[in-house]
C-alpha cells in the first residue's frame, strides 16, 4: 500500500505530494509505535515516490530535502510513515476452490 504525504506550499504555488511503499499491517504498528517494527520490515523498498505525469518517478535529493528537510533516505521515509497517511489495501490473492470470492 501507499503511505501518503503532502505538503501545501501556500497559494501561489503548487503542492507537493510523495510517497512510499509499505506492508500495511506493519506500518499501521509503526504509525502506533515508532520504531517498535524495524523500518526494513514497514517499508517495500528504501525509496520515495513521486507521480509524474501518471508514471511514479523516484524523488531528487534536492526534492527530498525541499518537501520533507532531510536528504537522509531513512530519515525521509520515517518523516512520511509518522506524517504520512496509508492508502488503498493490500494485494490478496483470491482462491475460490477455498471460498475466497
């Protein structure tokens, strides 16, 4: 699932939405309790996302520390999992030989 954050950068210019990858469940134990899940488990990959033009694009160094004031990776995804908010769900295969509809 997605863990969202924005950033409004007032009226006269525009607003600043990235992202990350995560377990859901893992991060939502997170959220409760920083740190008390080791962040290789919360998140998909050590990476924040963008969308541009529809395609996710990976975040600049320089846009990491313009949208979210750390140019340290960790630090940045750690900043969206406490701020950020969770969105969409979980993959789940479905098997109907089981009853899974």
């Amino acid at each position: 699932v997605k863990c969202s954050f924005h950033k409004d950068n007032g009226p006269s210019a525009p607003s600043d939405d990235v992202y990350i990858l995560v377990k859901a469940e893992e991060a939502e134990k997170w959220q409760k309790a920083p740190n008390s899940v080791p962040l290789v488990d919360v998140v998909e990959s050590f990476q924040v996302w963008k969308d541009h033009s529809g395609q996710p694009d990976k975040l600049s160094a320089e846009d990491m520390e313009r949208i979210l004031g750390y140019s340290k990776m960790e630090d940045a995804i750690q900043k969206v999992l406490q701020e950020g908010k969770l969105e969409g769900k979980e993959f789940q295969v479905k098997n109907p030989e089981k009853g899974d509809f």
